[in-house]
C-alpha cells in the first residue's frame, strides 16, 4: 500500500504561495484604490482550476515573463480564500462571516470548483439556513444563475413550495428571472391557490413590460399582446382548474391572452363550498402535548384540518388549532409551523393562543428576536399566561437576559425554573420575591443569582438549601460551581467530588471539575474528567473548548484546535471559544488565522483584557507596532497589573526605540512577577543601550 503525505504536501504548497518564489503571474484583485497583487505560478493554476486555464491560455507574458490577470468582480478576502485553497487543498469556513462564505460560492463557481461548490453549499446549508432564509432572494437569483448549484436550488425549492410568500410578497419578485418564474410555476407542492398564482403571474409580465397603461380600459391589442409574449412560456403552466370559480373574474379581463381552449376550461368551473362542520374537528387538549398516546390521534386531526384550510383557507379558528396540533410532533417541524400562525395573524391580529406558539416556535429554532416580540405582545395582551412568560423567560436567557428573565417570573410569579446551567429546564417553585425555607425553592433562587454573577448570594441560598439537603447533587455542583467562579478552586473541588460520589456520570458535574482543575494547573487530572464527560455527552460545545484549552496549556495544540473547532461548529459565536483558539493559533505561530478569531471575539466582548493583551502581542510579532500598543493599552487600563501585557508592552516601546516607557513597564512587571525570564532578558538588554543613550543626551 503506498504511503501518503497530503499534509506535508499541502503544508509546502502554502508556503510556496506565501514565499512565491519563481512566481510568472500576477493577479491584481479588487478594485481602486483596494487593488491587492498575488503572485502565483501558472502550473498550479492550470493544474488545480480549469478558468484558469483557459484564461492563461490566451494571455502573453510582458518583457519580465510575468503574466498579469485582473479580477475586479471579486474581494480580496474572498480571492484570498480561493488562492489558498487551489495551492493547499485545505479550507476553514467555521471562523467566516456568513456573507463572505456566500460570496465565496459565488466566486468558486465562476472559477468551476467544484469540489468547492458541493462543499460550501453543504456547509451552509448545514450551518447557516437562517441567513439563507433571510437573504432568500438573494439565495435564489444567484443559485438559478447555472445548474451547477443544485443542492441551494432545492432548498429553495422547498422553501417556496412551503412558504410561497417569501417570494411573492418579496421587493424582487417582479424582477426575477423568466427561469426562475418558470421554476416556481413547476413545482408540484406549491401551497398556493391557482387564483393568487393566476395574480402574481399577471403582476410580473406587467413589470417586465413598463409601457404598458396603469389603467386596463385604455389596454389595446398590440398591449395584450406584448403581455401575451412576456408570458408565453408561463401561461401553459398555470393549473387552471385550480382557480376557484370566485377567481375567474380575476382572468376574466386578460382573456385575450389566454388561448380558447383554456379560456373555455376557466368558464366551466364550478363553485366550490365555503363552509366546514367545525364541530367535527376535535382539538388536541394541553395534555395532548405532553403526552405521546395521543399522536396518533392528533394525526388525524391534523389531516382533518388540512382539508378543512383547503375548503376555507382564511379561517383562523383552524389555523390556530392546527398550529397546536403540530406541536405534538416530535420531529419539531417548526419551520412549518410558523406559515400557520402567519397567516392565522393576517385575520385575526390579537390571538394569544397564535402569538404565543409562534413565539415559542421561534425560540424553538434559535431566532430569539422574533421569539421576543412575539411573547412579549402575548403577554401584553394576557398578563398571566404561564406559557408565553415560561418561553419569554428562556429567550432571556438564551440571550444572556438574566435580569430581565428573573423580573418576568418575579412580577408575575410563575412556578417555572428558567434557570440551569444545562439546556434542561425544568419546572419548579420561583416566585423569588417572598421569604424562602423549602431546599427545592432555595436552590433554584441559589442557581438564578449565580448565572447573574451574584455568587455571594447563590452561596447563602445553597449553604441554606444543603443544611435542609446535605446530599442533593443539583445543589452540590452549582454551589461548587459558585465557588469555582470566585476561584475558591478547592472548596469547588469539595462540592464537586462529593456530587459525583453520589452520581459517578454527572455529565455536567464532571464538567465542572474538569474546568476547574484546569484552572488549578493540573491539566492530567482536568483531561480524565473531561473526556469521561464527552463520553457521556459528546458534542456539549462547553465542554470541548474547556477540553480544548487545557490542551493549549499543555502544549497539545492540534487536539486543541480539534476540540475548539468543534466546539466552535456547534456555538460558533461563543467568544471565549474564540479566544482560546485565536491563543492556539498564536502558540502555533498561526497569525492570520489567529487574528481573525480574536477579531470575532473582540466583536462579541469588546473589552475583554485577555484577548486585547494578546492580540496587542501578535501585531508585535506582526511588526505592527502602533497597533500592538494600542491594544496593549487597552488591555492594562482595564487590568493595569497584568504582568504579560505589561512586558508585551515593554518590548514594543523597545522595538521602537522608547526605552525609557519600556523600563517603566518591564520594571513594573518584575514587582508583579520577580522572576520572569523574559522580562529580565529584556531590561538586560535595555540597561546598558539606556544608560548610552543619556550619556549622549548630556
């Protein structure tokens, strides 16, 4: 079998793109004055990307033997990914801004990448499906462009057939593509009436035709038949025996488009009833949602309601229950959802029962903001409803509202606990404002104050709640939780340890532990407790990049960057993640890409000290000095005692001749940290060079 080293190869390529050595083309992107020049080989070029090929193909060398490219329709960073990619093979789209990795698919498939092309989509679709939804237009302009991006032509496919009003209700319907209609018209599972398609259809071939009169009387032949053209192709497509007999006075006006034999099949529809026996449909009761004997049963109510919308599609009675009918699924189809309580809340505006299933349907799929406002404007018009507050409470939460979550069941006391480390909420006593004895309620008052960061009252709670307790392992693991978080590591160790006497395969209380020896420096033991925690549950996002960052700090740095990446897939946005492998990435000598996760993380926590301190140090190791010092600054105005940024400091003045702020500051990180190598290296090297200095000042 023959051995292969696509790492190392790959790895050489990259620095053959950095060094470009022997380089024979150049390729100037972007556009004045953010023009950026790369310098690649032609071999590679031809080798890995058929656009290139051709391109260079037709091209002759100047009087240097260099052939020079332009690409103006593409962004630096975007050509940046590209270029790196052809010449490694390698790419990492995890860190990227879900625009950029947009118009990355764009750019790959006017070069014909197309192991690129499959992989981008995939990882959108994978990753990102919210931006495609909201940029949706966008999305299907650009993937009806050519064939070559199938797997976004079926998303939105899919999307429309479900949700038709995203497109047609949209500012860009009226300019889409002729393909495009045409695409729509054909889908089997389109969820629209034939009436509304017949309207929308019209309203297009109108827009591509703007000379034609705003008033239909002073329409004349030649008109219609410029209409007649603009719609040639999508008139045979049009189900008419789908339009209602209500609708055909719709058609009636533009008959003279239409071709006799479809004009005379539109004439002979017949109406169709606009009444439903409501009482015939049995609606799933509350208990209907807890429980799973009853799915069968709401199954069938659900195919009853579906016919009944079909019969008479504006009745929000129906709507609604269907909406509660489907939360009884398990597969939580809650992108369908939201089409029911959107058209339900067209008819009737102030339902509470439909704003707050779409309120929860949104926090179901992670949109918090819409979750918000709907749950907000349920319990405006219901002050008490138990669950638009229990779902207002955890949106708070899943955007770090605690204050807010905490006064929304102290106002209307609630008996919801909205408040545990895990994902797992439960129900429990919290009506937090009045005097508390019972353990169960004092625990969950203890758990709330330490997710707001008021440990010292968390602490009171749960001393309280383990005197009444003793061995209640919730209680146990958030109080050594709390004192992890004041970094009393060895009474956390305490609490912990016991926790998991009791419970041995405490996911979230090894967890705990396993961070917590981390923070004590003893790194074997926080790597037992952690793998055995991902044993148990193997993609929690914390615990990855808990794992992740002990290995920084034992030098492991590919497990690191594994762990991190992965924890990074799942939470993407979790800005200690990001720091800890922007930190990774620098202990690898990986600037760029370390940069670029700091950047992120900066963006999330703006006044974070830890990452402005290193950050200030990689443009030091950049040469970029002003702006080492400025995030060096920074950094020790918010923690002035730092001993690392203290010293990065230090050295940048001295790398830039201010030898007498570097002494200040190298001094001062010797009082903090005596005996520190390296900053007793470098006043070493300042002394003698300062003291030369003043000698020729004087």
């Amino acid at each position: 079998m023959a051995a292969k080293f696509f790492e190392q190869l790959s790895s050489d390529l990259n620095e053959l793109l950095k060094n470009n050595d022997e380089y024979n083309v150049i390729i100037e992107v972007g556009q004045a004055p953010n023009i950026q020049a790369f310098k690649v080989h032609s071999i590679i070029l031809k080798s890995r990307c058929l656009y290139f090929k051709d391109k260079l193909k037709s091209m002759t060398y100047n009087d240097k033997n260099v052939k020079i490219m332009k690409q103006t329709n593409i962004s630096i960073e975007v050509f940046n990914i590209i270029i790196k990619y052809i010449y490694s093979g390698t790419i990492s789209l995890e860190n990227i801004n879900t625009s950029v990795v947009f118009e990355l698919l764009i750019a790959s498939n006017e070069f014909g990448l197309e192991e690129l092309i499959k992989h981008i989509q995939l990882f959108l679709l994978e990753n990102n499906v919210s931006w495609l939804y909201n940029n949706f237009s966008r999305v299907l302009q650009a993937s009806f462009k050519d064939n070559n991006l199938k797997d976004l032509q079926q998303f939105c496919a899919n999307i429309i057939a479900k949700h038709p009003k995203i497109i047609f209700h949209s500012n860009e319907f009226l300019t889409l593509s002729e393909s495009i209609l045409i695409f729509i018209l054909k889908l089997d599972d389109l969820q629209i009436d034939g009436g509304k398609i017949w309207e929308y259809t019209i309203k297009w071939g109108i827009a591509q035709n703007p000379s034609l009169p705003p008033n239909l009387e002073q329409w004349s032949d030649e008109h219609f038949s410029a209409l007649k053209r603009s719609l040639q192709n999508c008139l045979p497509l049009i189900r008419y025996f789908q339009i209602s007999s209500e609708d055909v006075d719709k058609v009636r006006p533009y008959k003279k488009i239409l071709d006799s034999t479809s004009w005379t099949e539109i004439q002979k529809l017949k109406p169709i009833t606009s009444h439903v026996d409501l009482d015939s449909i049995t609606i799933a009761n509350n208990n209907a949602l807890e429980t799973e004997s009853n799915k069968a049963e709401s199954l069938e109510i659900e195919s009853n309601k579906a016919k009944s919308l079909e019969i008479e599609p504006n009745n929000s009675f129906t709507m609604k229950q269907c909406e509660v009918t489907y939360s009884i699924d398990k597969e939580k189809r809650f992108s369908e959802l939201l089409t029911i309580p959107d058209d339900s809340l067209e008819i009737e505006q102030t339902n509470v029962i439909t704003i707050k299933y779409r309120g929860k349907n949104y926090y179901c799929m992670n949109i918090d903001e819409e979750s918000l406002k709907d749950l907000i404007k349920a319990t405006k018009i219901e002050q008490n409803n138990g669950i638009a507050l229990k779902y207002r409470g955890k949106t708070y939460i899943m955007m770090d509202g605690y204050d807010e979550s905490l006064d929304n069941t102290l106002a209307l006391k609630i008996r919801r606990n909205t408040y545990r480390l895990t994902r797992d909420y439960d129900e429990s006593p919290t009506d937090l404002n009045k005097p508390l004895d019972g353990a169960n309620a004092l625990k969950i008052r203890g758990c709330t104050n330490r997710m707001m960061g008021k440990y010292e009252e968390s602490l009171k709670d749960l001393n309280k709640s383990l005197e009444i307790e003793p061995n209640d392992t919730f209680t146990l693991k958030n109080r050594g939780e709390s004192y992890r978080m004041m970094s009393r590591y060895e009474e956390s160790l305490v609490d912990l340890s016991k926790s998991l006497k009791i419970k041995p395969n405490d996911a979230l209380a090894l967890k705990i532990r396993g961070d917590t020896y981390r923070l004590m420096n003893k790194y074997e033991e926080s790597i037992i407790d952690l793998n055995k925690s991902l044993r148990i549950k193997p993609n929690d996002a914390l615990t990855l990049k808990f794992r992740g960052s002990t290995y920084r700090m034992m030098g492991k740095y590919e497990e690191s960057l594994e762990d991190l990446n992965k924890s990074l897939k799942i939470k993407p946005n979790d800005a200690f993640t990001l720091k800890s492998r922007g930190e990774t990435y620098r202990m690898m000598r990986r600037y760029e890409e370390s940069l670029a996760d700091l950047n992120k993380s900066l963006e999330i926590k703006p006044d974070d000290a830890f990452v402005l301190k290193v950050r200030g140090d990689i443009y030091r190791l950049m040469g970029r000095y002003e702006e080492s010092l400025v995030d060096l600054n920074k950094s020790l105005e918010i923690e002035p005692n730092d001993g690392f940024a203290l010293r990065t400091r230090g050295d940048t003045y001295r790398l830039i001749d201010r030898y007498e702020e570097s002494l200040i500051d190298l001094n001062k990180s010797l009082e903090i940290e005596p005996d520190n190598e390296i900053a007793l290296n470098l006043r070493g090297i300042i002394d003698p060079y300062n003291e030369w200095v003043l000698d020729q000042r004087k």
